[in-house]
C-alpha cells in the first residue's frame, strides 16, 4: 500500500482514468473526497471516516489511514501497472516531456 499525505485541495491521479482531491477535512475523524472518472467526466463526493476504503476503478482501491485538522493520509493500493502519482509530481513530469527535457 502506498501511503500519501494530502493537504485540502491536493489531488492523486491514478492511471489515467481516476483523479481523487483531498476537499476537506471533516471532524471528528473523517474526509470529504472528489473522485473523478476521466472515462466519462463523472465526479462523486464522498465522506469517510478513518480506516474507510472506497473502490476506485481499474482495481484500484483508497483508505483513509489518518485524519489531522489540515491533513489527511490515504493509503492507495493498486496492481503495479497502474501507477499512482501525486498531482504536482505528474505536472512536473508532464511539464518536462512537453519541453522534452529528460
């Protein structure tokens, strides 16, 4: 399981299908979630508490594993050819291959 801390509007992409955003912290242990399908631009908002888990599409699946005031660690779990990539890491790295820098 891959473990990310995410702050309220953070996102994780998952393949290239799944997006999830980090909305809000929700007391007194939960998480308020968008999760957006890029197959067909549909998006749900989800409340979860502490060790909840959601599926995710493409076998993916999330958990929150921590809920902080300003925080929140989800733990993700996939097959390994369906990467799962921080969103402002992917912006780099999509940033990178548009200059087609290494």
């Amino acid at each position: 399981m891959l473990n990310l801390v995410r702050r309220e509007g953070q996102s994780v992409i998952i393949g290239p299908m799944v997006t999830v955003v980090m909305v809000e912290a929700v007391c007194p242990q939960g998480v308020r979630v968008r999760v957006t399908s890029h197959i067909d631009d549909s998006a749900e908002v989800y409340t979860l508490s502490k060790e909840e888990s959601i599926a995710l599409g493409c076998d993916a699946q999330m958990k929150v594993l921590r809920v902080g005031a300003t925080y929140t660690c989800l733990g993700f779990k996939a097959p390994r050819e369906v990467a799962i990539v921080r969103e402002e890491i992917y912006d780099k790295l999509d940033s990178r291959a548009e200059r087609g820098s290494p």
